[in-house]
C-alpha cells in the first residue's frame, strides 16, 4: 500500500509539475503576442500621423517632401528606415514586408 500511494503521489507532482509548465509557456507566449500587437499598432498609429502630415506637407507646399529625413523634420517623429519604404514623387509611406 505504501509504494503505491508513493507512486500515485510522485505522479501527481510531476503531473501538477507539468500543469505548471505548460501554464508558464502559455502566459509568457501570450503576453509576448500581445506585446507584438501592441508594437504593430503604434507602426501603424504612426504611420496614419506621418501619412496625415504629407498630405497636409503637400497641401502648403505644392510638393511631397523630398526625402524620409524632410518626412521626420515635418513630422518630429524618428522614422527607422529600415521599418519604413517613402516615395516622394507620390508620397506614399508604407511599412516595409
């Protein structure tokens, strides 16, 4: 009786150990998939603020800004180049695939 009560307690330990586990995994994979939401969401905020302030660029000036740095001097906001394709003969800003 002793060994199987000893038996049936380590399963349970590992089983509650393996419980646990797999808890960790899914929260920690959860809070990084929200974290990554979050980081696509202020891209995309972003985006719709600089696309918004060539428009209006445009609308002054009769031109689209010349370059990605005239884009971040109207704008104020630090553009990471390698997060952002811009054309200025159209002015379309867009994420990068």
């Amino acid at each position: 009786m002793n060994i199987i009560a000893l038996n049936l307690w380590i399963f349970l330990i590992l089983l509650s150990a393996n419980c646990q586990k797999n808890a960790f995994e899914e929260y920690g994979n959860s809070a990084v998939q929200k974290y990554q939401n979050a980081q696509q969401l202020d891209e995309r905020i972003t985006l719709q603020q600089v696309q918004e302030a060539i428009r209006a660029f445009y609308a002054a000036n009769g031109h689209y800004p010349e370059n990605i740095e005239e884009v971040e001097k109207i704008t104020g906001i630090s553009m990471d180049e390698g997060l952002y394709e811009y054309s200025p003969s159209s002015g379309i800003l867009s994420l990068k695939k």
